[in-house]
C-alpha cells in the first residue's frame, strides 16, 4: 500500500504509556519477566561474576519458573551470602489478586492489581480436556470495536511481561499447580493446559512485552507451555502478525467478525487501516512461517448485522480464496449494559455454523462460559477504570498517524 492510500485511510492510533521495564520499582528490580539475557545483565551489574552468571540465571529462572517460588530465601542451591545479595537488589513480583469470583460453572474470574493502582481480569475456563487461561494485554484498548465492552474503556497503558507472564503464575498459585520440586507434571494432567490472549486489550500493540512474556511461558525449563497451546488473538495489526509468526510461533486467532469491508469498518475500525484482503493475505502466509495448523478466525453473531446466509459463504469465499487452513470459531454476542447490538438468534447461528460446516470448515460455537460472573469474552472491564472514551478522544487518536 502507498502512502498516499494509507493517509486516505483513518489510521488507528495508540496512545501508550509503558512503565520503562527494567526500571527498579520499590528500589528494586523485578527478576519478573526479564529475558534470559536481560537477568543476565541484571545479575553482572549488581554483583553476580561475569563467569558465573549464566550459571546463575539457569538456577533463578527454575526456582521461579519451574518451581514458583518468590522468596530468594528458599533458593537452597545458592549460597546464604549470595541469597542476601540478590534480596538487596531485586524481587520476585506478580500481579496482585485484588477479587476471585467462581461461576456456578467453575470458570474463575480474578481482577489484578498491576503497578500504579490499574487493574486487569484474568479468567480461567475449566473443560474436560483442559483448562484455559484468558489474560490481558492492555489497561484498556486503543481500538474501538463497536460491540466490545472494553473498546469503550481507554487505554491506560501496556503491561509490561511481567505483568502478563504474572498472570500465568497467578493462576498456577491460585490452581496450586506448582510442582514440588523433583518432580514434574506433564502437559495433559495440568489444570492450566492453554494460555488465550483474548482478554482486554490488543496484543499486537503491545508487541514486545507479549512475546516476551509468551516466551517466557514457553521455556521448558520453566511453565514449560507448548507453543501449540498458546493462541493470540488480534483484531487485525497485519504488520506484526507476520512478526508474531517469526518471534512467538504461537498459534494465532483473527477477530474476522465481518465479511465485507463496510460492515467491518464499523465492527472492527482497525479494517480502515488493514482491510480485509491485506488481513487475508497475512493470514495466509502466517503457518507457512511459523508451522503452525490452522488459524481461528472469530466472528461474533450479531443480529442483522453480519449473520445472514450470504455472509456465511462470503467468509468462506475469502477463506477458500487464500487457501488458509482454518476453523471458524462463531461466538454468540456477549451483551453488556448499553451494548449497541443483539446476540443472534440460536436458529440463525445454527444455519451459520451449518453454511460453513458444509463447506468444509469446522464450525464450533463457543459455549458462553460464567455467565453470571460476566467473565465472557468481550465482557471484561476493569472496575476501577470506568473512563468511558469520549468521541473526541476517539476522533483524535483517529487522527494521529501511526508510526
Ligand atoms: N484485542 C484482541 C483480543 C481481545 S478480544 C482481539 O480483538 O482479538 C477477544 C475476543 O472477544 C475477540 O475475538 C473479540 O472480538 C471478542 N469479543 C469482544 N467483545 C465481545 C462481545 N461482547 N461478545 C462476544 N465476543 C466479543
Ligand atoms: Fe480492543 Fe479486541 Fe475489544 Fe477490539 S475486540 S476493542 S481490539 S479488545
């Protein structure tokens, strides 16, 4: 695209304020969401010798990460006086649980207090075959999706990796999955199975600190998660998700929702920017660069909006078109106080599902999940960040080009 054709288009904007990570808080620095390399550096300048620190990290990063623990105290394989030297310089911190609230069907939603007083939610969805954690990205989100309750909130700020791996270890200490150390869990008897980025806010502007995080969950001397278990959902940030094939290699869900640019212009504003044949064109390219199988795409059902037969086999058109392996994931409206829009009716979804089902795609409808929590996707906003965006801060994060 010229840039001449991108100035025509509303260029969606972001407007963050990301805590510098490294920066000590508390007077100390949190070992939390640090690279390797990163705890590296970190160790070397406050004392650890050059030649040990390898060593060093690869202790640290298991009592962390592999066995859950937060106090330096415990870390039994490092010598007394070392312990009480790393204690002087850093911490070990996550994400606070501020509430828990348990749904009739056992889904928990947890609300966490991050730095600076925000607060993000946190749900995890127990199945028969796995349990699923939902974790957040953002305070808030800088995009608009019009049926989505926490585009109405503004952004506040990116989480930095510590807070978004710390939602992983949160749930572990809540789910008492950490194992003692000497043994080890495998994948299948796990509580926590699968991490979904489909909490608040858009993880590919918050690019870094996700994958980051992603790693760090993937690394088999630590949580140890399958890159195959771990699905980032994204409204559309074409550019990064041939990134997030290349540096994360999870697996990706695409909030399609719509099957013509007007209607998606509308559902899903970030389409004025990356339409839906440039969104379509990355998702094709997606698993032959990070192998992965297929692609999600989700579409919520929204009455008279994008349900009818004839959206059902333009989704599939486009699908075919790209020959993108795919599974359509039909996601009954969640409505919220003042939502602008109304769930489809079951009939209309089956038809839906039935159009696309026989054109050779599996069509599962997402079964809506602690209900009377409001934990449901797109429900999720925090109590304390009420700040409804103003249509003129809208219009003006429109106006401001991205980078
Ligand atoms: N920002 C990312 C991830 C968070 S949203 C994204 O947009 O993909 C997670 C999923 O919930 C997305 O597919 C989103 O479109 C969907 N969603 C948002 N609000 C919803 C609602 N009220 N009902 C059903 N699904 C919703
Ligand atoms: Fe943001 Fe995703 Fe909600 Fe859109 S659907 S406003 S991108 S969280």
């Amino acid at each position: 695209m010229s840039d001449k054709q991108i100035a025509s288009k509303a260029p969606i904007t972001q407007d963050v304020m990301t805590l510098p990570r490294k920066e000590p808080v508390g007077g100390k620095i949190n070992l939390v969401g640090l690279t390797r390399t990163q705890m590296r550096e970190a160790l070397i300048t406050h004392g650890t010798a050059e030649k040990q620190a390898k060593m060093r990290v690869g202790q640290i990063w298991q009592w962390i990460y592999q066995w859950g623990k937060r106090d330096f105290a415990d870390m039994t394989n490092l010598a007394k006086a070392y312990r009480a030297q790393l204690e002087e310089h850093f911490e070990i911190r996550i994400p606070e649980v501020v509430s828990k609230q348990v749904s009739t069907d056992g889904t928990r939603k947890y609300l966490v207090r991050i730095n600076g007083g925000h607060e993000v939610e946190v749900v995890y969805i127990p199945e028969d075959d796995r349990g699923t954690l939902c974790i957040s990205s953002q305070v808030g989100c800088t995009l608009t999706c019009s049926f989505c309750h926490t585009g109405t909130q503004k952004l506040v700020r990116n989480l930095t990796a510590a807070e978004v791996v710390g939602q992983v270890m949160m749930a572990r200490d809540d789910l008492d999955e950490w194992p003692v150390p000497g043994t080890r869990k495998d994948d299948t008897s796990r509580k926590l199975s699968n991490i979904v980025l489909m909490g608040m806010g858009e993880p590919l502007y918050n690019f870094e600190n996700v994958r980051d995080a992603m790693k760090i969950a993937m690394d088999p001397e630590g949580i140890s998660f399958s890159r195959r278990r771990i699905t980032l959902s994204t409204s559309g940030v074409v550019p990064e998700i041939a990134r997030t094939a290349e540096e994360i290699g999870c697996l990706l869900a695409i909030s399609f929702h719509a099957t013509t640019n007007d209607v998606r212009d509308i559902l899903v504003p970030i389409n004025k920017r990356w339409d839906i044949e440039q969104l379509l064109q990355s998702l094709a390219d997606y698993p032959k660069v990070s192998n992965s199988e297929r692609i999600t795409f989700e579409y919520v059902m929204l009455a008279g909006v994008n349900d009818s037969d004839e959206d059902a086999h333009r989704l599939v058109d486009h699908i075919k078109r790209y020959k993108i392996p795919a599974k359509i994931n039909l996601i009954p409206f969640n409505e919220w106080p003042g939502s602008p829009y109304k769930r489809s009716s079951n009939n209309r979804i089956r038809a839906f599902s039935d159009i696309v089902h026989d054109a050779g795609y599996a069509s599962p409808v997402r079964k809506t999940r602690g209900d009377d929590i409001m934990a449901a996707c797109g429900q999720l906003k925090s109590a304390t960040e009420r700040a409804r965006k103003s249509r003129k801060q809208i219009e003006a994060e429109a106006a401001t080009p991205k980078l």
